[in-house]
C-alpha cells in the first residue's frame, strides 16, 4: 500500500539561540527556494513598506499575504503579518513591544512609553538603535529589519538587540550601547553573550560612487578603503588619487567590520557567535532585503526580528496551515 506523504510548508521563522535563556526568531517575506518567490509567508512586517498604506500603488498585496479581495481600508496588512508572526510563536499581543530602529538612541524597558497598534501589540513611541529589558520583564522585543546588522545581547538576567547600519559601522557605536546597557543594569562585561543573527555580505549589497560631495567612497564609508574594507571590484587597483567612475562596482565587506565593532566592546572572542548568520540578500532564503527591493528584484519590505526569554518563546504546537491566508475582511 502506498502511503500519500503530504509537503510541509517551510517554517515561517527561523530560530536562532543566544546565550542561556534567550531566543531570537526571524521571519521570512516569501517561500525560500531557488530564485525569488512570488508566495507569500508573513510578508512584510513594516507598514513604512506597505504600497497601499503609503499611497503609492491600489495594490494591498505587495510584499504581503492578503488575498484579492482584501480592501485594506484600515491599511493594517502589515500588522496582521506581524500578528502571525505572534501566534506562531505563541506569544500574546500584551507580550510584544515593536522597537523602531531609526535613531541612534539606546532604549530600556523600564524607561520607555508605548501605544497599542491594530493587532493588539505595543510600539515604543521613540526610535532606538539599541533596546533592553529584564528577562523578569515578560516581554518579547520585535523590530523590522532587512539587511542591516542585527546583534543579540544577553548578560544575566538581560536581553537585548543592537541595530549596526552603514551609518554607525564606521564608530564604535557597538561600545557605546553596551557599555549603557551593562551600566543601567548593573552587569559585567564578562558575562556579556552576543551573537550576530543577520548581515547582508558585500556580493548582495553592491555600491557605486561619484565624484561629488556626499557620494565618494570616503563620505559614505568613512576609513573603510583605508583598512581594505572597501574594494573597488572593477578596477582592483584603483587608488584615492585616481578618479571615481560611477559605472565601478565596490563591494562593502560589512560582516567583518561587523566583527571589528562587536570585539571593540571589549568582549572576549569566545563571547561572540558569528556561524549561521542570515544573509537577508540571498534572495534563495526569502527574506527582506532592502538593497534587492531599491533595485526591483523583489518588494521592498521588513522581516519581524523578535528577541524574548527562551522561556516565553516557545513553540506553537499547532499547525501553521492558517497564516498561509489572512481574513478577507478585518476583524
């Protein structure tokens, strides 16, 4: 007899462990396989991409799950991808705080208001570019993300992310989040637990330059061609004196100035985890990649980023079959 074996959907997060008590899960935009899938998993998390909420196309659908019929009057599609994302991983509304990263800011829990969003979620109502809470807290910290660097912090009874951007690799930013972090927990550099969850490498984040303020290779990656961080792949022996073709294509390798700047803080090697870091820009993963998105490879969209107690992150036990389809109506 012939036994019918039925075809799992891939997960809608990937998981990743930090540290002793704390989990970090990712969400991807589309189906992973070879190419870039038009089938949605969460979709994205960031209403900021949303076309339809952004009044820039009719489309609710791009870059998200909602079906053809789905008016999206509310202009909520985004949260209810994020509130997928909740229930697999079997977290309640109350639990969540989203944390937007466009600051440079470091945030603390303890010190930081919220407004309830449409899903039943909290967001901070400030930006941060670092964020912390008690693992006694209860809560799970969320943010949207693409290809920028996200860093999981944990030091005893901590938790906490670090968001690395092409704007604070070039300064020791690294050090100055987690230098406020152990001083407004009381914590010890020696018990600090980091490891980098996602990167975009250097192939998949290509860079042009043009010989005008703000565009040279100096201005938007400060001392990177100094310390071979920076390479011009069309022309390998290009030199600061020759002149600046806008046609070359550089490569950026951001995972190790990534590296540079986490053992900058003074942690030991043995502190710091880099294996099994995300490239968001391997579209064969399906995730969120802000610097395929800009050039029209995919929709421009966020994955959730969620970091919480292992204790409370746990695993639905559930099938995930009903996030394949949101509701066509809001509730």
């Amino acid at each position: 007899m012939t036994q019918l074996v039925l075809a799992r959907k891939p997960s809608l997060i990937q998981r990743f462990e930090v540290g002793e008590a704390t989990t970090v899960a990712v969400s991807r935009m589309r189906m992973p396989g070879a190419g870039a899938s038009s089938e949605r998993l969460a979709g994205s998390v960031s209403r900021g991409t949303c076309a339809r909420a952004m009044g820039t196309k009719d489309c609710a659908r791009h870059g998200c799950q909602a079906p053809q019929d789905y008016p999206n009057e509310a202009k909520d599609c985004s949260n209810r991808n994020m509130r997928a994302v909740l229930d697999e991983l079997a977290l309640q509304p109350r639990q969540m705080l989203v944390v937007g990263t466009r600051s440079d800011r470091v945030g603390f829990y303890d010190r930081c208001y919220a407004s309830e969003r449409a899903g039943g979620f909290r967001e901070a109502d400030r930006d941060y570019a670092a964020f912390f809470a008690r693992h006694s807290d209860g809560i799970a910290i969320a943010t949207h993300m693409a290809d920028c660097g996200f860093v999981a912090v944990e030091f005893p009874g901590v938790f906490g992310f670090m968001h690395l951007t092409r704007l604070n690799m070039s300064l020791p930013a690294a050090r100055h989040f987690l230098q406020h972090a152990l001083g407004h927990y009381g914590g010890r550099l020696e018990d600090v637990r980091l490891r980098l969850i996602s990167g975009i490498t250097g192939p998949n984040f290509p860079q042009h330059f043009a010989d005008e303020p703000g565009s040279r290779p100096d201005d938007r990656f400060p001392g990177w061609f100094a310390k071979g961080l920076l390479r011009n792949k069309t022309r390998p022996l290009w030199l600061p004196s020759d002149p600046i073709d806008p046609a070359d294509v550089w490569e950026a390798d951001n995972r190790e100035v990534m590296r540079r700047m986490l053992l900058d803080t003074g942690v030991d090697e043995s502190q710091l985890v880099m294996r099994d870091v995300l490239d968001p820009g391997n579209l064969d993963l399906g995730h969120a990649s802000h610097s395929w998105g800009v050039r029209g490879h995919i929709d421009v969209g966020r994955d959730a980023y969620v970091i919480a107690p292992t204790a409370i992150a746990s695993a639905r036990a559930a099938s995930s079959a009903s996030l394949w389809a949101m509701p066509s109506l809001p509730s």
